[in-house]
C-alpha cells in the first residue's frame, strides 16, 4: 500500500471532509476509489477541488459518513491506495534502494530517499549527494541510470 493523502479535517455538517493529497495522481479522489485508513476500507462518494486552500487539498465525500460526527473521526487519518499500474511512470516505492549510475557506468550510489522539490523531485542518494528526477533516463527495477552534469556528484 502506498501513501496518498491524509484527512486534514471535517467540512460542513454532511460528512465533507478535506483531504489533503501527497500525490499528483487525482484518480485516487476520484468516485468510486478506494482508500484505506485506520478504521477500513473508505469508498469516495464524490469530490471536488478545495479551491480555497490552493492545489492538493480535495473536498471528500466516503460512503457512510453522512454528518460531521462522522467525518470528525476520521480527522487525521493517513490514507492508502493500492499502486496504479503504470508502466511509464516512476513511483518512489520503486525508487528507494535502487542503484544509481551515470552513463559510463560508474555507479553512484543508493537511492534513500525522494525529496519533493519545486523544481524537480531529488533522489537523495546515501552520503548526501542530490540528484533532481529529470537527469534520469533509464530505469528498471532496482537500477536507475542518470544523464548529470559533470560535478554534480562529488564520489571523492
């Protein structure tokens, strides 16, 4: 399961609540979707953008949570999706623990993290060493190759 999104709050007295998302992926708050929290399984009824509060928060509406009361216990919850089977796209679950090589093969690391940044998205490599998500060109399943400036990477 991964991480999508959390409940930030309840919205009105008809069981609206805010979710605020961890993903650019909307499907996830799309009707019909379901997520997992800490108390089930939730199936999203509707959903509309929270325009007042700017991107990634989404106005929610799960089955069976019909009045405040109920949307209040479910203020804070973390939210999981099963992954979306996209061959294209790179999931950071896939990402942490992979090999990272530059072009002439020199390997350069392991991915530890993935930093969200304005930019570009980091691969946080262990040692420190940042590589922003557009310099990579290949990838497969436990191995990333990236095209980087030289001296971007310092492996002295």
């Amino acid at each position: 399961m991964l991480e999508v999104g959390r409940v930030v709050k309840p919205h009105g007295m008809s069981g609206e609540v805010v979710v605020e998302l961890i993903t650019n992926r909307d499907e996830r708050v799309a009707p019909g979707a379901l997520l997992h929290a800490g108390t089930g399984l939730l199936t999203v009824h509707r959903s509309r953008p929270f325009e007042a509060t700017g991107a990634g928060r989404w106005l929610v509406t799960f089955e069976g949570v019909g009045d405040r009361n109920a949307a209040e216990a479910l203020r804070g919850m973390v939210l999981h999706a099963e992954p979306i089977d996209d061959p294209g796209a790179l999931w950071v679950h896939q990402l942490i623990g992979a090999e990272v090589v530059d072009l002439a093969g020199q390997v350069l690391g392991t991915v530890q993290a993935v930093e969200a940044n304005p930019a570009s998205d980091l691969l946080v490599l262990a040692g420190g060493a940042l590589i922003p998500l557009r310099f990579v060109v290949d990838h497969r399943p436990g191995w990333i190759a990236v095209d980087i400036p030289l001296g971007l990477v310092d492996l002295a």
